[in-house]
C-alpha cells in the first residue's frame, strides 16, 4: 500500500484532568475518505481539532505526508500542517465578520505568499463550479444563508491547497436533500483533486454513503475501524452493533433489531476499567473489567478492540496477561 | 456617507451631528467664525449682556465671549483628540496584547490598568499635572495616562471573548500569521465598541481639561479655554451671570453633542443590526 498522507500514532489529548482523547492511531491514505464516528462527547472533534493544530497532543505523534507536525509553524515557510485544512462545523461562525466574500477568499492565497491574478482567476472559476458566484464577492458573511456559507468556507479552505480536509459534522443542520448535494461535492472535489477525507459525524448514513472506511471511537478510543461496507454489513464490535441499530433506514430488510445500551457515556475523566465499554456492554464478562482490549486486526481488513466480538465464532482471542 | 445619514436617522442622532459639526466647525474656522479678536480688552464693556454686538455678551475685562468660546472650543476639542488618540492607540495596544500574552504579562498589564484606575481620574490628572507641571503638553499626557485603561480594559475584554471564537480558529488553520489575526480580524471586531467608548470619553476629557483649568492647572489664563471662562464666569457670577452661563452651555452642547454620537454609533456599527443588502 501507499505511504499514508496522515498518520496519527497513540495520540492523547488532555484538557486538565481530563483526557478526551486516549491512544488513538490511524492513518489516511491518498484520495481516500475515512468516516469518524461516534456520540457526542467521544473525543471525534478533539481529534479533529488535534489532527488541524488547534489543540496541542499532550502525547503520541502526528506526521502529514511523512513530515511530523511538531516543528513550529512559521509564516511564508513550507509546514506540515499546511496540507491540513478543518471544515468547521459552523461554517458561518468561520468566516471573520467585518470581512467582505472577497477578502476572505483571498486571504488564504496572502497567507500562503500566493496571490496573482491568475490564482484568483483560478479559485473563482473554482467557486464557480461548487456554486459559487461572483454577486457574492461584495457580501458580508451575515449576508450568506447556511448553504452559502458553507461553499465560501469550502473555497477558502480549497485555497489553501490542502492534500487532507477534516470535515466536523459537514451536513449538520442541513436538511437531506441539501445534505446530498454536499456529499456529492465533496465527492466530485475529491475525485478532481485528489483530496483525502476525514469525516467526522454521528450521522451513520452520512459516512455510510461516502465513506471508504470508518473508525468507531467510543470514550476516547477507536474501538473498531475497517472498509465500510465490512462493518455496516457485520459489525465485530457491540457497541459498533449498538450504534448501527440506531440507525434509521428507509430499507426494511437492512432494519436490525434495535439494541438499547443501558446508561449513559461515562465521564472520560473517570473512564471504567478494563474495556471502556464493558458498564453498558450487552455481552460483557467478568473479564471485560479487567483486561482492556486493543485493537486486533482480523482477516477481513478490519480491526476490532473486544474481547468477545460479535458476529464470530466466539474464540476470545490473546487475553494479554 | 451612508453611515452619517444612518446616524441622523433618530433624533438624537441629527441632534448630535448638528451639536458636533457646531463645536468642529467652530474649531476649525475660529478666526473666521469668531465677530472679535478673542483677546481684545475693552474695560468699558465689562460684563455686557447679551445684545447684537456682543451675542453672548462680555466677560470682566470687556472681552466678547462668544468669539473667546470660539476660540476655547480650538483648545478643548485639540486637547480631547490628542488625549483620545494617544490612550485609544496605547490601551488598544495593551490590552489585546494582555489578552493574547501568557498570564504573567496579562496580570502585569491588568495590575498597571487597576493602579491607575484605583485613583479618581480628576484626582490622578491633577496630582500628575501638579507633579510635572501644568502646561498644554503636560495635561494633554497626564490625561492620556488616565484614560489608557479605559481603552485597555475593553480591548482586554474584547478580545478575551474573540480570542477562541471560530472564525480566529479558522484562520489558525491557514496558517495565519499573528500579526495579520490581530490587525484584521481582531482588531476590526473589537474596535466598535472602543469608538463608541472613544465619542463617549470625548465629554469627559473636555471637563477634565475644564476641570484643570478652572483650577488654574491647565490652559493658561490668556489662551482662552471654556475652563478658564467658566472659572472667570464663577468670579463674577454675582455681577453677571452670562460669562458662566454661556460657557456653561458651551460645555454642555458639546458634552451632550459627543455622548449621543457615541450611542447613535454604537447601534449603527453593529453589522448585524443594518439590514441585509
């Protein structure tokens, strides 16, 4: 396979005593997208936020296209994070008020020492080809609906020449339809440019559709990750069971019996014992108290931290000492 | 242009402009505006009331007041403006960099804004003006000193609230460099509320000048400053009650003029108050 464009190796984030992120590794390969899912409070946008240098790791690395993000990053000069770009889940709150579409738009190619003429000929006629016209330039961002918004954050984040977008709940508060239209952007931008995808979302048809594969964090922790259609189909892991079957589907043969977990998350700056999961856990053991899983890789392609995956012939695989 | 006309939308908004552009235009073209020299002396015409020759009348010595009030504006709004710009650009400069500097830089500069504000303004500008000395220059830096953390303060605050807001984030992913975050996209979104605060210290810098001088630590007697006419207005009050009265009204116009200009921009600077398009 090829070098991955992003790999993140055990990282941990830590807010105080509290640590929202605990050992998470991944990597993202080139033109690819990887689904991040999870519920609100797993840690899904502590990763993001790492992965774009808004939130330090307290520990564990992260390197982009082979380069390790620590140096600091200097303006005017190449960094690794530059190959990086967030799509926040806000997109109007990401635009600075007092600034015209214009000016916004240009001020990623200033940053980057990049501005002429034709690179902005270039990124309008790009802006273009997502929807976005010139009778927008003169506006303010108070002036854009939601949708618009969204495409003028798009560009600009497209004008910094990412090689990886981090997209934060890309479709939260738009209704299906207009939720469609943007994957299929997405979709199209990536196939054009080569972009490699981390979408963040708790809207498992969202990274269902566009997905090439996913991770599922629960508490600060990947608990299982794999091609997509693998784990959607059969999900290894209980709680990967438990959250698919909450999922609304128009097809009745893809219903699966609704699984209900007991309780709530639990505070991640006071995280169980032994598997994360194990407290509200259908099929739990004594064992799961004790002996916190890591991830196995398995001969499908996935990776599953359980000790008694599901939709297996139960061999509880290496209980580690 | 659309902007004024924003403003003179409400009433007190015409009002202020009118009281603004009034005490400006007065500034600007004193020697022009003003029917006599300011300093002229006619011991005959002491203590005039008002009448065609003399508008507002005349002060002790047989001066016209309203070509001295003319002329006292010059000093009042000069000291106002250099006060206001020399404290905006230092407290602006403070404070966003107390809000974006690590803690110990921050507490310095927040303990520097509380030991000058710990004293009364009035009180701080005299014990500085008396320490240094009285004089135009003088008073203008003493009272710029007093006013810095006002500015600071908001600044601080303001940029407190913005500093971990989106769209500065947004630009963290960029790779913006601090300097541009602070030029435009702090600055630009905190400077509303410093301008309001700017219009509505104009008024309060005038009255510490007044305030000075009526003392006699100010503008110095022959120079005429609304200050000094006021003090003079107050020596004679049981003869004539126009010297006071009209200084008194300079002031007030001015003060007033100032204050609602500041309010009115306020509402008008928010962006998101004017309508779309």
């Amino acid at each position: 396979m090829n070098d991955p464009v992003l790999s993140l190796k055990d990282a941990m984030v830590r807010y105080g005593t509290t640590t929202t992120v605990a050992g998470v590794s991944f990597e993202l390969f080139l033109a690819e997208t990887l689904g991040l899912v999870g519920e609100s409070g797993c840690g899904k946008s502590s990763v993001a936020r790492a992965l774009a240098g808004l939130t330090p790791l307290s520990s564990g690395r992260l390197f982009i296209d082979g380069h390790d993000v620590l140096p600091k990053r200097r303006p005017g000069k190449p960094h690794a994070r530059d190959k990086v770009q967030l799509l926040f889940q806000d997109p109007a709150a990401s635009l600075s008020p007092r600034m015209t579409v214009s000016t916004l738009l240009a001020e990623p190619l200033k940053i980057r020492r990049d501005f002429s003429l034709a690179n902005w000929q270039a990124l309008l006629e790009l802006g273009s080809g997502i929807g976005l016209g010139p009778q927008l330039l003169h506006r303010y961002p108070h002036q854009l609906s939601g949708g618009q918004a969204r495409r003028v954050a798009l560009l600009r984040a497209l004008a910094a020449k990412p090689q990886i977008i981090i997209a934060d709940e890309p479709t939260a508060g738009l209704d299906i339809s207009v939720q469609g239209e943007l994957l299929n952007l997405l979709r199209s931008l990536q196939a054009k440019l080569g972009l490699s995808y981390l979408l963040i979302s708790h809207n498992l048809n969202v990274i269902g559709r566009v997905s090439d594969r996913v991770a599922v964090m629960y508490l600060g922790q990947i608990i299982e990750t794999g091609p997509t259609q693998t784990i959607f189909r059969a999900p290894a892991h209980p709680y990967t069971e438990a959250l698919l079957s909450s999922n609304l589907t128009v097809r009745a043969d893809r219903r699966r019996e609704r699984i209900v977990l007991k309780g709530e998350l639990p505070s991640p700056s006071n995280p169980p014992s032994g598997c994360r999961f194990h407290p509200r856990c259908p099929v739990a053991r004594p064992v799961c108290a004790k002996v916190s899983p890591e991830l196995v890789r398995k001969p499908d392609g996935r990776a599953v931290a359980c000790i008694f995956p599901v939709n297996e012939t139960a061999v509880p695989h290496a209980i580690a000492g | 242009m659309r902007f004024i006309l924003d403003i003179a939308r409400s009433p007190g908004g015409t009002f202020a402009l009118v009281a603004v552009a009034l005490v400006c235009l007065a500034a600007l073209a004193a020697p022009l505006v003003a029917p006599h020299a300011p300093n002229a002396i006619a011991p005959v015409d002491r203590l005039l009331g008002p009448s065609l020759e003399h508008l507002f009348g005349t002060d002790h010595l047989g001066r016209d007041l309203l070509s001295r009030l003319v002329y006292g504006s010059r000093v009042a709004l000069g000291i106002a403006f250099s006060v206001i710009s020399i404290s905006l650009t230092a407290g602006v400069a403070l404070g966003v960099t107390a809000a974006l500097s690590p803690r110990a830089v921050d507490l310095l500069i927040v303990g520097l804004f509380d030991v000058v504000t710990s004293f009364p303004s009035i009180v701080l500008a005299l014990a500085l003006v008396a320490v240094f000395g009285p004089g135009l220059g003088n008073v203008v830096l003493m009272v710029s000193i007093v006013f810095i953390p006002h500015f600071g303060r908001v600044a601080r605050a303001q940029t407190l609230a913005l500093r971990n807001s989106t769209f500065i984030e947004a630009e963290v992913v960029l790779g913006a460099e601090r300097w541009r975050i602070i030029l435009h996209h702090v600055i630009p979104n905190i400077i509303g509320p410093i301008f309001v605060l700017a219009c509505m210290d104009i008024p309060v810098v005038i009255t510490i000048e007044a305030g000075l001088s009526f003392l006699g630590l100010g503008v110095r007697p022959p120079l005429a400053s609304w200050g000094n006419l006021l003090n003079d207005g107050y020596t004679y009050l049981d003869q004539s009650i126009w010297p006071a009265l009209s200084s008194g009204l300079a002031l007030m116009v001015a003060t007033l003029g100032f204050s609602l200009l500041g309010e009115t921009l306020r509402d008008t600077l928010d962006p998101k108050l004017r309508k779309a398009l």
